[in-house]
C-alpha cells in the first residue's frame, strides 16, 4: 500500500504545533495501524529526522494506553483500539489524518503523546474500596446476582484509553467516570464509599476541568470497548443519592 500521513507534530505543550505530510510506501494490508507507525519512524530515523511520539504498551487492546484520532474519529474508522486496527481497514493511495486527543484536560506533552493523568486523579478521589485485612476470603463467600455481576463486568471493562472525551464535542469524561463508579456502586465489596465515591470522583472531575455532558451519545459510539451510557444515568443517580444525604446529616 502506498499512502499520505497528515501527523500533527508539536515539541510540548506551550508549542502552536502544526500538521506535517509524509508520504510512506510498501506497507502491508495485514500490519497493524502502529506497526505501520513503527515503519514510519524507522524511515524518519534513517533520515536522522526526530521519530513521531505516540503512546502504546501492550498492542492487545487491554492497557488503554493508545490514543491516536485518524480520520475523525477515536482508534480510527472501527470500533477497537488504535492497536487493533488493521492497514486493510483503508485503502491504497488514501490520505490518513493522525491527530492527538483534543482536550484541555488532556495537554499535549509532544506529538501525539497527551498527558492523561487527569484520569488517574479522578481515580485516586474515589475509585476504590476498604476491605479488612488478614486472609483473602473465598471468591464465593459473597453471593453476587448473575445480572448485577454481568453489568458491574461490563462497567469494568473500561480501559480508561479516553477515546470517549476525544469523541465528545465538549471533552466530558462522564462515560469513563460513570463507568468507574458503576463498577464499584453494584457491587456489595463497593458499598462502604457508596456515596462519598460518587461526589468526590465527579468533584475531581470538575476541577479537571473537562466538559459537561450533553446526551449526544458520541462517546459510547466511539468507545473500543461498549461502555454503555447508561452507566452516566447510574452515576447521576448516585450522585443526586450522595447529594441529598449529605444534606440532610
């Protein structure tokens, strides 16, 4: 295949940035989209250019760490990660444009590197449980409808990649925070924190300062991994709960 990339390339945060074209050939239909971002940088470092910076880790659509915006779209034109997509997903001769996620929240460190430790903080306000210590008890001990089991699984399988506030016109991270405090709020090991999790995490989600949610569903459209909205309705639910209790103490 050959092909045009438009990559956007910034030096840092406080850098304008600026799209540069670079035209790349003989690359396999059966490569991943990184592994044809390996082959360009090869190409630059041959030429003693400075390699394009992008995130990865484990390239198997688990660590959430790949975070490249192609043609439009999170991940590119299906709905995976950037690593679980193919080169036959375009076609030969196409023009590919690799853009960084937008957001405020998530300031560009260099190319197409964004700092998304915003999402750690939002972790670190609420997104675990106390437990008592001495011996890990049976993972049978607690009995767990197959339903609520089934939906807190399938809040959890948020990688936290941030596909969703890329997705969003107004940058809201309420998919993946709902997600995180849904996971959390079905579960009884969750019960503890119930209500302070849910105001602190959506407190620290605020001061981040990412958008509000407008019910355009585009971050569950773009989400690699399903997340459903209806975990943002969970999560106002808890939140309104949170918000009411603490009033009345």
């Amino acid at each position: 295949m050959k092909l045009t990339l438009k990559i956007w390339r910034q030096k840092n945060a406080s850098d304008k940035g600026a799209f540069v074209t670079y035209p790349i050939d003989g690359i396999s239909t059966d490569m991943s989209f990184l592994e044809m971002m390996d082959v360009l940088n090869e190409e630059l470092a041959i030429k003693g250019e400075d390699p394009v910076h992008f995130d990865h880790d484990c390239r198997e659509g688990i660590c959430g760490m790949c975070s490249l915006y192609i043609n439009g779209h999170p991940h590119g034109p299906q709905q995976t990660t950037t690593c679980q997509l193919h080169m036959r997903s375009f076609s030969d001769g196409e023009t590919i444009t690799i853009e960084p996620w937008r957001a405020a929240a998530f300031p560009v460190v260099k190319d197409l590197v964004v700092d998304r430790g915003s999402f750690d903080r939002i972790i670190q306000a609420g997104g675990y449980v106390n437990v008592n210590t001495g011996g890990v008890p049976d993972a049978n001990e607690i009995p767990i409808p197959k339903r609520v089991a089934d939906e807190a699984f399938d809040s959890a399988t948020c990688i936290g990649c941030g596909a969703c506030v890329a997705a969003c016109k107004n940058a809201s991270a309420m998919l993946f925070t709902s997600a995180k405090i849904s996971q959390l709020a079905m579960l009884p090991q969750g019960q503890v924190e119930r209500m302070s999790r849910a105001e602190k995490m959506v407190a620290q989600m605020d001061d981040e300062g990412f958008g509000a949610c407008t019910n355009t569903g585009a971050c569950e459209a773009e989400c690699p991994k399903g997340i459903s909205l209806t975990n943002i309705a969970r999560m106002n639910r808890e939140y309104f709960s949170a918000s009411v209790k603490s009033e009345n103490v």
